[in-house]
C-alpha cells in the first residue's frame, strides 16, 4: 500500500491562521458540537451496540468530527443539508436531539423513523436535514435538485451534500456534479476523504491524486482543506456558500482525514496498517482545537472539562429516556409505506 497517498504530514502543520475567525461564542460551539458527536458516537457503538441493545448497522465519524461541525455552524435554518453516515455533527447542529438520535438506534417509535430502521437512515424535513440511504453517491444528485428548486423560485438558500471519497467513484456523484454545475446551482459539494471506502484504499479506487482535482472537469471550483482541522473547513465552506449564495454555482470541497475506526462495528479494520493510526492520532481534530482555544486564553481545563460533564449529563438522560420510549405497534409497519391522500 502507497502510505504516502495518506500521510497526514502532507497536511499543513498547524491550525489555520484566519484574518478574521469565527467569534468566540461560535469557537466554543464548535468544540461543544465536536466533543459531542464523538461521546454520542462512542455510547452508540462501544455500549449499546456491544449491548445488543442495537441492531442495526453503526457507523461512526471518529476523528472526522470536524468536517460536519465546521461546515454546519453557521448554516441558516432554510438552507438544506444532505448528511452521510459519518456526519453525526450535522443531525445536532440542526437541532435532532438526543433522544432522537438514540430512539433511532434503538428502533424506538419516538425516533425519526418511529421505529422502521435501527440506523443512520434519518432525517427531519423540518429541520432541513434529508435522509440518505445505502448507496452513498446518491444524495449527491438529490441535492442537486433541491439547489435546483432554489433557483427556479428565486429562494436564498443553499444545500450542503456530504460523501465520502468512494461515492466519488460513482455514476450518480458524475450526473449530479456535472447537472449543478451546469446549471449553477447553489449546492457545496463536501467530501469526506477518510482514505478508505470501507476496506477499499484511495489509490485503488481512482487515478487522480486528490478528489478535489475531479472538479476541473466540470468546470467549478475544487478546494483541499485540512479535514481534522475545524477553522479551515469552516474557512472553505464560507466561501464556497458566499459564491454559490451570489449565482456562481457549485464548488467541490475534498476534506482530507482519517477514519480512526472501521468501516462499522463489526469491522476490525485489519486491512489498515497500525502506523497510519498513530500518525493520525497526533492529529486529532478535538485536541487540536483544544490546544487552539487554550493557547488564545479562550477556554481554560476546567473549561473543557466542564463541557465534558454536560456532554455526559445530557447523554445519560437522553439514553434513560429512549430505553423506556416504546417500540412501534406491528401495524405501524404499514403507515408511510403507500400514499395515504
């Protein structure tokens, strides 16, 4: 395996430096939202799937937590977004509870399926959020069509499309890219670049050197930014939603990461070699921002380990509440399956 292809040294040595950065209220956000994503992700797969208390399948973001969280912070609540599987900040920036979230593992009825799938297959057109489904590449081309709908009813509003590097390699990535792009829509088209499509590394399933270089081809804008570094991912998507916000059409964002787990719970991933998770741990996106704030005199120890016991306090009750939420009755099976008008 080419370990240059995914050495993180690649990446730039420190955080961003930002002319102007986010205020402070929305920095410590950021580091709520991540700290929270990954607490929520670990009960769900290292104690309640271990549990048996989940069924379905789990797959989780660690060390990706930035991308979601960067590229959703400041989103406005008319705009749309189109999460993946690894895009757990995205479902509680946009407000999913936790109750929510956990009731839809657990196959509760008060989760957003009420009860019809024990997985990641959620959203809340009231909130914005759009489910996706299996085949990763296709909310791509769904995006599209909302960004289209934008624009042919003169609305402000943006869709945010999330994927990771496999889904690049797709069909349907190919029709939806070129379709917004022809007809400017305004859609971000972010890619989550963990390296590896399931057990699949990056250099056998595309020639390109980097996803982002896809985008010349449909003649739009390509960015790469340091996915495990939050500041410039909420750096890039800004300016991609300012032009698209302005008629200039989509941009392609590659963030490069890493999965610093395997493809789902029940993947050991063995396929990975050891070294490529010690190289990426030194670049854990939650330290670093840690480091950031604490170096600028914006959160002290007692700070972070504050937002720590109110990450955990939240969890437990969310996850006392959901284990008594009922299961759906057997003839709710049959309700949002046909037309009913």
């Amino acid at each position: 395996m080419n370990l240059k292809a995914v050495n993180p040294q690649a990446l730039s040595g420190g955080t961003i430096q930002l002319t102007t950065p986010p205020p402070e209220k929305t920095l410590h956000s950021m580091l709520y939202f991540m700290k929270l994503t990954r607490e929520l992700e670990f009960r769900i797969e290292r104690k309640l799937y271990r549990q048996g208390k989940i069924v379905g399948g789990v797959y989780v973001g660690r060390g990706q937590e930035a991308i979601a969280v960067g590229a959703c912070i400041d989103l406005r609540h008319e705009d749309v977004v189109c999460p993946s599987h690894r895009d757990m900040g995205a479902f509680l920036i946009r407000g999913m509870s936790l109750r929510t979230i956990f009731a839809q593992y657990m196959a509760r009825k008060t989760g957003a399926t009420r009860g019809k799938d024990g997985n990641m297959h959620m959203g809340d057109l009231n909130l914005n959020l759009v489910p996706f489904i299996s085949m990763l590449a296709d909310n791509i081309p769904v995006a599209t069509g909302i960004a289209l709908s934008f624009k042919m009813r003169s609305q402000d509003r943006v869709a945010l499309c999330f994927f990771g590097d496999g889904a690049t390699s797709r069909g349907d990535f190919h029709e939806g890219v070129n379709m917004a792009a022809v007809l400017k829509v305004p859609v971000v088209f972010i890619c989550n670049n963990n390296q590896y499509a399931y057990s699949t590394p990056l250099e056998r399933q595309m020639a390109v050197a980097n996803v982002a270089d896809r985008a010349e081809a449909y003649g739009i804008p390509g960015e790469i930014v340091d996915g495990n570094d939050v500041l410039a991912v909420w750096d890039a998507v800004a300016r991609a939603i300012e032009r698209t916000r302005i008629g200039h059409g989509p941009t392609l964002i590659e963030c490069k990461t890493f999965r610093m787990t395997g493809h789902s719970a029940h993947d050991d991933a063995g396929y990975v070699p050891h070294e490529l998770f010690e190289l990426w741990e030194e670049r854990d996106p939650i330290k670093r921002f840690e480091r950031y704030l604490s170096e600028r005199g914006m959160i002290t120890q007692g700070g972070i380990e504050e937002i720590d016991k109110r990450i955990n306090r939240e969890i437990d009750e969310a996850i006392q509440i959901a284990e008594k939420d009922p299961f759906p009755d057997p003839e709710d099976t049959l309700k949002d399956v046909y037309h009913e008008g």
